[in-house]
C-alpha cells in the first residue's frame, strides 16, 4: 500500500474545480475515460500527464505542491531527487554509474516503484536520512546531511538554485514548476 495515492488528490483538485471528468479531458487533450481509470487506480499517472495536470489553467492551484502532486507523506522523496537530478542535468546514467547500480533501478525509484539498495542505505527504510552518500553526492549535494535537509525542506529552491549554479543550469529552473514556500 503506498502512503499517499495521487489519484486520489486528482478526484479531490478536479472537484475542487468543479470539473467533471468530462471537463478536465478537455483541459488535458486526455480521454474521459484515461482519466476515470487514473481516479479509480487502473491506470497509473503518467508523468506526462501530472506535468500537464500542474499547470496554473488545468489544476495547477488546486494540487498539492511540486510538479507531481506534491509534497506527500515520505514517498515524494523520491520526486524531490528526480528534480535535483534534473536541475543538475545529470542523466539516470549517470547518477547510475556514480552510486554502482542500473539505470533501471534509478527509474523505478524516481517512479517510487522501489526502493533499490545504493540510492538508499536500507531497503526498508520510510525516512529521509536513509538517502545513501553516493546518491546523495551524485544528485549534487554536499552529502546526506545536506540532501536530508533538502529532502525535509518546505521550500527546496534554495537547493535547486544552488545545482543549478554549480551545474551552469540555471535555465532548468526557468523551466521546472517551483514550489511555493509553505510559511
């Protein structure tokens, strides 16, 4: 059972809208009935589609924060660690390479569909802390500590700002869906 299922956040936003599934399909250029096996768990969420779901006219106000659907109970780690990536323009070969495990187990974890060993110090582990040193250091970090405080962040730009001035990425941030601080 996962922690959080945004499915569930997307039947919440789109009423919130007061949109029918109908409405929103209109919005996303995505069928009725994509978007009913999406709610209902059927389907799963594609990235492309969430991407298309954040934007300010689609839902973008009325979904949690960050590119994803937000800033969810421990399993959104694995979001914030695939934008730090992405910011820092560095591929999933990598972060692969650097941490000594496959491309495929940087997808599924960035996916939250595993939780590999390498890029965590346990397999089991539900905390932030247990972000390997390795990964930690391939995303861009400083080390655990500073991806822990990352990871623990309200607001993360400060951290992406900085990979991307590291990185000479800065354009990435332009392009990314920012957070907005939760004071």
């Amino acid at each position: 059972m996962r922690l959080f299922e945004p499915e569930t956040e997307l039947r919440k936003a789109r009423k919130a809208c007061n949109l029918t599934q109908a409405k929103l399909a209109r919005r996303t250029g995505y069928s009725r009935e994509t978007i009913s096996r999406i709610e209902s768990g059927q389907r799963k969420m594609s990235r492309a589609f969430r991407d298309i779901l954040l934007r300010e006219e689609v839902l973008g106000k009325h979904l949690p924060q960050e590119a994803g659907l937000g800033d969810a109970p421990g399993g959104w780690r694995n979001y914030r660690c695939y934008l730090a990536r992405w910011i820092g323009k560095r591929s999933m070969a990598d972060v692969a390479q650097a941490v000594g495990i496959s491309i495929s187990s940087v997808r599924k974890f960035e996916r939250a569909e595993a939780t590999p060993r390498g890029i965590v110090e346990s397999r089991h582990s539900t905390k932030y802390g247990d972000i390997s040193e390795a990964y930690a250091k391939a995303l861009g970090f400083d080390g655990v500590d500073d991806a822990d405080a990352y990871l623990g962040a309200k607001d993360i730009t400060p951290w992406l700002k900085r990979i991307a001035r590291i990185r000479g990425t800065e354009d990435r941030l332009k392009a990314a869906r920012m957070p907005e601080p939760d004071y």
